[in-house]
C-alpha cells in the first residue's frame, strides 16, 4: 500500500504531503480544486507520460515522491532484488521532471530507468481513470481484461519465451534467402543484375582519381598550352635564359686566366644550363601530350559519368562499390545453392508451428474455461451493485485451422473476444458498447477492477471518478461495494476514490478535502483530512446540495449508517 505522497511543483500544488492508510481514502472538494492533479502526480511518480505542462508556471521543475510498504510475499521484493534495489519491505520511488526535458527517477535512493519503474510499479497500484470507461469497450482490452484473470500454467511462458523466439529467427534466415521461390526467384535475377553491372565497369580504386585529374586538365587545356609554351619559350627560345647563359659562360671563360673567380662562376653557369636544359627538355614532353582530340574527352567524360552512376547505386566511393559487388556475390551464390537449407529451415519452421498451435488451442481452451468463471464473477459482483437481471457473456470467435493460424502466427494465440450484456430480462446478448449506460458502466467497471484485483493481487486500487452517471441507490450500492474491497479484515486492500457523491464521501475511513485558495497573487491547492466528525457532515451535506439544520442531521444519518455497515464487514 502507499503509505506516504509528497508533490512539489505540480500545476496549483507548490508543496503537499499526504499520509494514506488502509481501507477507503475519499478525496472530495469543489470542481477545479485540484482533486485529479493528485491522481496525475501519482501516475507521473509510478511511470506514466511525463507531461512538462503539468510543471507549475513559474518553476524549472517537478518532483513526486511516493513510499510503499508491500508484504512479505510480494513479488515486487523479488523483482527489486533482481535489479539490485535490496529486498526491503518499504519502496521509496521518486521522479523529477525538468522544463529542459531531464527526467531523472530513483528507487530506493538509486538511479532507474522508465522501463524498470513501470515493471516495479504495475504490481503496487492500479489506477482507473474516466477514460478507462473507453478503453474497455475496445475488444483488444477486453482480451486483456480476461488474461489478467487467466492461469496459463506455463503455456505463455512456451509460447513466447522459447517457441516465438525460435519461429523469429527460422524467418530471418529465410528471408536472407529470399522467403518464397517467386521471391527468391526475383533476387536472384535482381543480384544478377548488379552484378555484371559492376563487373562490366572493370572498377580500380586508383582511376577515378586519376581520371579526374586528367579530365581537369582537359577542359583547361588551352590556359595550359599557353603558360607551357611561354615559360618553355622563356627557356630555349632565340633571347631565352639558355642562350644568355651561353653567353655570359663565354665571357667569363675570355677573363679567366685574370681573375681565379671568373672559372668558378663559369661552371656554376654551366650546371644552371645543364638543369634549365633539362626543364625545358620536360616542358616539351608536356606540350606534346596537350593535343586532345574531342572523341576522347567524349569517352573520359562517359567514364566518368558511369562511375558517379555506380556510386549513387552501389556505394559512395568505388571501395564501398567493390564491397557491395563482393557481398551480392557471397548472397547470390548463397541463393543458387540454397535449396536444401531453405528445406531444412522449413520443415523446422512447420513443426515449430504445430507447437505453436497445439498450445494456442490449450490457451484457448483455457481462456474459455476462464470466461465462463469470469462472466458469472462479474455477474455476481453487479447484482451485488443492484443490476440484478444483467447476463453477462464472453463470446469468442471461431478457431482457425492450422493452415488459417500459419497465416498470421502469434504467441497471443488466436483469439479474439468481445464482451456482451444484457441488462434486463428478457433482452438479448448485444456488444458491450451498444447496451450499457454511462451510469452501468461505472458499476461494471468497478466489477471487473474488483475481480482483476483479486488475480493480479495488487494492493492499491485508485478510483478517479468512476461515480460518472451513478446517483440515488445505486450511488450507495457503490460505496457499499467500495466498503467491501476496502475492508482490511476481508482483503487488505487500499482504496483510494475521488468522487462527488455524498454516499461514498460518508463511507470513507478518511476524508481528504481538496480546495484551491489565493495568495500573493497565485492560485495554490491544498488538503485538509477531516478527522472531525462535524467536518465531515459539513461535507456531507455540501455533496447532498443542501443547507440548513436539516442538511446537517441528514449527513449526520448517513455517516452514521455507513458506520454501522462497515463495523458490519469486521
């Protein structure tokens, strides 16, 4: 059970701390007040959607804090142990929410992931919303609501844990061959495709490179020619630089026997010549490959052009296409020879869904054993809500034949179901959705939660205002059945209700009050729990929409009543 809430920064609550304790916990207070932002404060701490609007205007984050205790034999110690949480018997959860986005949880002081809470939590509190109404009207929900209260016997563990797995990867290693033969008929051919493609371009990682720089000086050939010639000019020409050299060699050798220095000089000269000489001998060479004709530029320009295609296909460099043209010939080859493999994996895959069915069919017959149990619990639990005459059934659709199944596998099995009612005599079977009132759907609701409770075994049942078109009689058969499951000595469950309705707010082991008041200019919620007797018919009487001496003797009745009919249940 909770034990302790604390909510700071959460929509109008700047800071709250509740005490919860067992039995029946009513939460009351005019519309507005903040009576739901609890609710969402516990369902943000216990792993729900983390909403930043529900961050209070003003401040950078939000914080909830909850405190469990749970028994002995709860499966929730052994799964905080197996995540390294310790096996105490009291949970400390926390979650904070940041407007940045950051979102940071704690269980028992220690760092946890989204995942983690929700598997933790999922066996502390169940939390029924308005909204649920819906949901329960969807046949796939409807499903679910009947596995809560199933005992599959180890059939699901099969199932999903050893067979479903193993069905998985026998399809993986199919479809790496293609799945069916028209398929792998037509990768083959695709394969046979991209291969010659890529073989017949005769790829080498070296030429595109060296095909580019040859086609840059194509199309600058001209710039190239001219620079080449002049400096090439500028060297060997009738006044250039080897002929002045000559020259000047020439008159240094006519002083040479005068001057030690002019010889020396001379034969630098020469060497100077010697490696000019040999620039200008490889300007020439360069000038005389210049002379590109227009059909070869044709031709590079179309080599090129079949390369960046190839790329855009295979790859984005010609190593990534030489890759890919080695993997396709690893798979084609792989297909071509595959037959017996694909054999192999077939008739595994067959026998594994005989398995499959075979314990699909055992779930199956389960599930209905169990939906006749269930539709007379639920038929039982609202007569006991005053919806006597109501026939409730599980209607299931027609199981498929093996060849059906094979169609669409799956380790749900293949049911589906769909919840039927009638809630007079004499008034055929018709779905759900089409017969029952909003009024019958809170009671029916509260019938199945009460039930799932008992299979699923979790402590703490939170009710958000499930009084939705309940009033008179049936209000009180309500709080009747909530004095019921509430009662420790019966069950030990922790109920936790907001309603409107006066009956229920009497019922109450405690009474919480909601209100919103102003200071400095800002709106803040607070909770007031009525322990006093007064109080509480005060509020009684609000909820009955009427005033006076009068009002207050009849709310003093009711209390009263509802006393004497929980002492009653001990």
């Amino acid at each position: 059970m909770i034990k302790n809430l604390v909510i700071n920064n959460i929509a109008l609550i700047d800071h709250l701390e509740l005490d919860f304790k067992e039995g029946l916990t009513v939460l009351s207070g005019e519309t507005g007040s903040g009576k739901s932002i609890i609710v969402d404060s516990l369902a943000f701490v216990l792993g729900d959607r983390a909403d930043k609007t529900l961050i209070k205007y003003g401040e950078d984050a939000a914080e909830v804090t909850a405190l469990f205790e749970v028994e002995n034999d709860s499966t929730v110690i052994s799964k905080l142990a197996e995540y390294g949480y310790g096996d105490d018997l009291e949970i400390l959860i926390s979650r904070k929410m940041s407007v940045a986005g950051k979102n940071e949880i704690r269980i028992q002081g220690k760092t946890a992931t989204l995942a983690i809470l929700k598997d933790v939590c999922a066996e502390l509190v169940d939390i029924f919303g308005q909204g649920q109404h819906l949901a329960l009207l969807n046949e796939k929900n409807q499903l679910s609501v009947l596995d809560a209260f199933c005992e599959f016997n180890g059939v699901d563990v099969q199932l999903k844990t050893e067979l479903n797995p193993a069905l998985t990867a026998i399809n993986r290693e199919l479809k790496t061959f293609g799945g069916s033969d028209a398929e792998r008929e037509r990768l083959i051919d695709i394969l046979k495709y991209q291969i010659d493609e890529i073989t017949a371009a005769n790829l080498s990682e070296d030429e595109e490179t060296e095909l580019l720089a040859m086609h840059k000086r194509m199309v600058n050939v001209e710039k190239l020619s001219s620079a080449l010639g002049q400096a090439q000019q500028m060297l060997n020409g009738e006044h250039g630089a080897i002929s002045q050299i000559s020259q000047s060699c020439a008159f240094l050798r006519t002083v040479g026997a005068l001057e030690e220095t002019a010889t020396e000089l001379e034969s630098r000269l020469q060497s100077a010549r010697l490696e000019i000489e040999d620039v200008s001998s490889q300007l020439e060479d360069i000038l005389a490959t210049m002379d590109f004709s227009p059909a070869e530029v044709d031709k590079m320009e179309a080599r090129l052009e079949n390369i960046r295609q190839l790329k855009r296909k295979y790859g984005g460099s010609i190593a990534e296409v030489l890759s890919f043209l080695s993997q396709s010939q690893t798979k084609y080859d792989n297909l071509v020879n595959s037959a017996e493999r694909i054999e192999e994996l077939n008739t595994q895959k067959n026998k594994v869904l005989k398995q499959m069915y075979a314990l699909c069919q055992k779930k199956s017959a389960q599930r209905k054993a169990t939906a006749q149990k269930l539709a007379s619990r639920i038929m039982q639990e609202l007569n006991d809500l005053g919806m006597r005459g109501t026939h409730f059934e599980v209607c299931f659709n027609q199981e498929p034949t093996f060849e059906e199944y094979c169609a669409s596998p799956s380790a749900d099995g293949f049911d589906k179901v769909e919840f039927l009612m009638s809630a007079n005599v004499g008034e055929p079977l018709k779905p759900l959705a089409k017969v029952i009132s909003g009024g019958e759907m809170s009671r029916f609701m509260l019938a199945v939660k009460n039930i799932t409770a008992l299979a699923e075994k979790i402590p703490t049942m939170i009710f958000d205002e499930i009084d939705t078109g309940i009033s008179g009689n049936m209000a009180q058969m309500v709080a009747n059945k909530l004095a019921n499951v509430s009662a420790s000595e019966q069950n030990g469950y922790q109920c936790i209700v907001i309603t409107h309705l006066p009956q229920i707010v009497a019922m109450a082991d405690v009474n919480m009050y909601i209100r919103k008041f102003e200071s400095d200019g800002k709106t803040h919620t607070a909770v007031d729990t009525l322990t006093d007797y007064g109080r509480r018919a005060e509020e009684v009487s609000r909820l009955m929409g009427s005033v006076g001496e009068h009002a207050i003797i009849n709310a003093k009745e009711l209390l009263d009543w509802s006393q004497k009919y929980k002492n009653s249940l001990k």
